[in-house]
C-alpha cells in the first residue's frame, strides 16, 4: 500500500477529480472572462468581436466606472483601518486566559456564521431613518425630530456599509490572530515581564512583530474580498444614491445583467481580477520573508 501511494501516477490518479473540479469552476471561468471582455454580446445574439474597445470605454467613456473604481479603493483602505487593529487589539485581550474570554471570542465570532444578506438586511434596519436604532438612539437622547437617512444620503451611504461589513468580519480575522499570538513561545512573555516591560511594550516589540504573517493572510483576505463586495452594496443601498455606493462589482452586475451588455461586463470583471492579482503580489512583496510558524 505505501509503495502504491508514492507513486506520482497513483497520486495524480487520487488529485484528477479534484484538478478538473477547480479547473471547472476556477481557472476556465476566469480565462473565459477575459475572452468575453474582448467581445460586444449580450448573451443571446451572435458574439462581435471588438478587441480592446471594452477597455478603452471603461477608462474613457464610463463615468460610473470612475466613480466605482473610487468607491471600491475607499471602501479598501477603510475595511482595513476598522478591521485590522480592531481584530489584532482584541485578539491581545481574549488570547490571554480571562475569566469569559471563549464566551467573549464567540459573542464577536457570531457575525461570521451569518449570511452577507442576512447581515446587510439587519443593518439596512438599523440605519432607517424612521424605525432605525440609531435614529431611535439619538432621539432618546432628545434630539425628538431627528430622521437622518444614513443610506440614502451620498455623504454617509457609504461608510454606513463598509461599517456593517468591518462589523461582521473583525471576529473572523481575530481568530487568526488569536491563533497566531498563542503560537508565539510563552518564555518570550516571561522574559519580558522579567525585564520590566510594560503591556505596551511587548504587543510592540514581540506580539506584533511575530504576527505579521497572519497580519499578511488577513489583509490578502480584506483586499481580495473588498474588491469583490456586492451583495451588502446590493442589498443595502442597490449602488445609490446617485452612485455613491456603486463598488466594481455592482457595476459589473449591471452592465452585464440589467443593460445586457455582457461584453462590457466582463470588462469590468477582468479589471477586477487583475486588481485582486497584483494587490496580493504587492502585499507578498512587502511582507517577503514573513511565513507562518505554528
């Protein structure tokens, strides 16, 4: 038995399932994608081939691309500086052996088991302007008049999703942390607090210097699923107001399946996935020689 299993061919044979599985749903679709971007079809007339045309609309001729490019830049940048330190100083308070702390890791861990949809629906009702928490909050607070519509209005649209995203995922990238911080060796702690330093001190000079690895993995996950974000954008606020809230994605969603303009659509989507691949090159890149050691 073990000399069948070392062999290569045998083990092709046992990973052949699963090759054409990922083959079918992963590399074909995104190599299809990339071929439909060069065409004008709408996905049930004959396909027209345009070359590059596609692309040089996007950059040129497409204001809404603009705009999305914009807001799916932002809605990164702004994911990250919520959900990174947030999760990290967290994970520095549970990872320690608390009183309640796995009853604490579960409470903030909840979010994640829950659907994008199920998620983007409770906070669409926390936000309303007229049976909303927040507004019910402040009007406790005797401001009696008080109906803001937090996403309906192009200045706060925005951040109110990117908020209810960063709420449901900081317990899932606190985890990772968690995991990281207590695979770092206890006699670095013990030699630590023998020496005199501070809290402040060894999260500075140990826990997050030997983090970065999972700090790494967490931004990859971040960046890739900021640039992907639909379903709250669609189910919150559908793009608007006036395409404040329109991400890549969403945009794509539309050119493609509202206007029919398949083509164009995966236009969009290649864009995105060459963003996706060159943002996880970059963070390689600058957390080179950083690996994960449990």
């Amino acid at each position: 038995m073990e000399k069948m299993l070392r062999d290569k061919r045998i083990i092709f044979l046992f990973l052949l399932p699963c090759l054409l599985l990922y083959g079918a749903f992963v590399p074909f679709p995104a190599l299809a994608t990339v071929g439909y971007s060069l065409f004008n079809w709408n996905l049930i007339g004959s396909m027209h081939f345009t070359g590059v045309l596609n692309f040089y609309n996007l950059f040129t001729n497409d204001p809404v691309f603009i705009i999305a490019l914009k807001n799916t830049f932002l809605f990164l940048v702004l994911s990250v500086i919520l959900q990174i330190p947030a999760a990290f100083f967290i994970a520095n308070a549970l990872a320690k052996k608390i009183r309640f702390n796995r009853f604490f890791q579960n409470v903030i861990f909840m979010p994640v088991t829950l659907s994008g949809v199920a998620v983007a629906l409770m906070w669409y009702f926390i936000y309303h302007p007229e049976i909303g928490f927040i507004n019910g909050l402040v009007k406790l607070m005797g401001v009696k008049q008080f109906h803001f519509p937090w996403l309906f209005d192009s200045r706060t649209s925005l951040y109110a999703v990117i908020i209810s995203v960063a709420w449901q995922w900081i317990g899932y990238h606190m985890m990772l942390f968690i995991a990281g911080i207590r695979s770092i060796p206890s006699e670095l702690y013990e030699a630590a607090k023998i020496d005199g330093a501070s809290e402040w001190d060894i999260v500075k000079n140990i826990t997050f210097p030997l983090v970065k690895p999972v700090m790494k993995v967490s931004l990859v996950l971040i960046t890739t699923s900021s640039f992907k974000s639909f379903d709250s954008i669609f189910v919150m606020t559908g793009g608007g107001p006036a395409h404040a809230t329109e991400v890549l994605a969403s945009h794509m969603y539309y050119k493609s399946f509202m206007q029919m303009n398949y083509g164009y659509g995966c236009s969009v989507a290649t864009v995105l996935f060459a963003m996706c691949v060159m943002a996880t090159a970059i963070l390689s890149g600058i957390f080179k020689g950083d690996s994960i050691e449990m």
